[in-house]
C-alpha cells in the first residue's frame, strides 16, 4: 500500500494536477507548453484540469508518445535523445505560441524528462548541434556537465524560452529526473536561472576534448540568463 500510494502521488497527471489547483491565475489568457517524454501525459491532465480555460497549446514530445488529441492543444513529436527537424519544429510552434503575450496572461510550462532533446532551437546548425550531442553522449560526461553545454547552444535553454514568453507570466510545473532537482539542469532549463557559468562549459569541453566549431565557441562564450522574474515553478 505504501509503495502504491508513493508511485500514485508522482505520476504526471497527479503533479499536474497538484500544481494547478488552487493557482492564482491573471485577468488574460492561458496557453500551454509541454515538453518531454511525459509532455502528452502532462498536457491531457492540465487539459481535465482547466477545460476551455486553454486558449491554446503546444506539446512537443518523443516519437510514439502521443496518445491521441487534446482540445485545444497541437501535438509534435522529435527526436530523443538527439534532437532532430521534428524538435525544432515543434519548438518553432511553441515560441510563436507565446509571442505578443501580455503581463496579464500566462504560460503554463509543463516540462519533463527528455527536455533537453525535445525542446531545442539550435544557435548553430542542426547536424553540428546533433554531432555534439552524440559526443557528450559518448565521453562518460554526467548529465549536468552535458546540459551546461547544451543550453548555450540553444535558443530557449538556460532560461531563454521564459524570456521569450516575458512579459506574461510563466507556471513551470517540473517533473525531475535529475539527482538533486537542479531546477537549471532538468531539460537544460529552459525557465530557471542558469547557475552554471562560461568558465564551467569551456572547462568541461578541454576535459572531455569536445570537438566544437568557432561559432560553437563563441555559444559557449555567451552568458546565459542568471535572473527571471516572470516565473514561478513547481517541481
């Protein structure tokens, strides 16, 4: 009984759930992003959850984990755990969903597992960002030293997706599968304050002697965001 209750309790649709009750919402519109292995299992519980309080949605998630519609919500599936065209697609979705939003209206953020993969805009091309992938993959880096990489080659990694969604308000509901829940390493962290710093990314290329590009350099020489103020998370 006790292991059951346990499992019960941290299934995505019961976190959902969980963080959506009894959050205080603004006067404007609500649209949803999910992303991760778990983002269709997330996205159909906000969905019970809120109704036709969704104005509109984006899930992007892996091949074969799309479970069938959701009202209101478009569905996209990419590559895990290397990015693809599918990826990017879906992300391209997600970031026209949240431009032109207003302070009063808010970004329900659902992000699990596999974020990293599903949601990504490259700031280098596609095949070089895939190389690299497949090189941190290979060389026995743990996933926060994999993720400090990846997120400065990336358009919505370490806090950048929440800017873009700024100045409405983001709900970032987190289901962790990173030790220690670093809020800025699960999925790369796409709306947490990155705490990892150039200085990490440069020394974790010379130590697994990555192969990178100069413009690849130049992303790893680029601070990410350290401050949001449009976002509360629940994890």
């Amino acid at each position: 009984s006790i292991v059951s209750a346990a499992i019960h309790a941290v299934l995505p649709d019961v976190a959902v759930v969980r963080a959506l009750q009894g959050y205080r919402f603004g006067t404007g519109k609500i649209v949803l992003v999910a992303a991760g292995k778990a983002a269709w299992q997330m996205a159909n519980a906000a969905s019970d959850c809120l109704g036709d309080r969704i104005a509109d949605g984006v899930v992007v998630t892996k091949y074969g984990h799309i479970k069938g519609p959701i009202a209101h919500i478009r569905c996209f599936e990419g590559g895990h755990p290397v990015p693809d065209d599918g990826s990017c697609r879906g992300t391209q979705a997600a970031l026209d969903l949240v431009q032109g939003l207003t302070a009063q209206d808010t970004v329900v953020f659902l992000l699990s597992g596999g974020g990293s993969a599903l949601l990504e805009k490259p700031l280098i091309p596609l095949d070089e960002l895939q190389d690299i992938t497949q090189q941190l993959l290979g060389c026995g880096a743990d996933i926060v030293e994999i993720n400090t990489i990846r997120k400065r080659l990336s358009a919505v990694k370490g806090g950048r997706f929440a800017m873009a969604c700024a100045p409405a308000q983001v709900l970032c509901v987190v289901l962790s599968d990173v030790l220690g829940d670093p809020l800025d390493m699960i999925a790369s962290g796409p709306a947490a304050s990155d705490k990892s710093t150039c200085a990490d990314a440069l020394a974790i290329a010379e130590k697994y002697q990555v192969a990178l590009s100069d413009s690849a350099m130049d992303c790893l020489r680029t601070e990410t965001p350290k401050e949001l103020t449009n976002v509360s998370t629940q994890i």
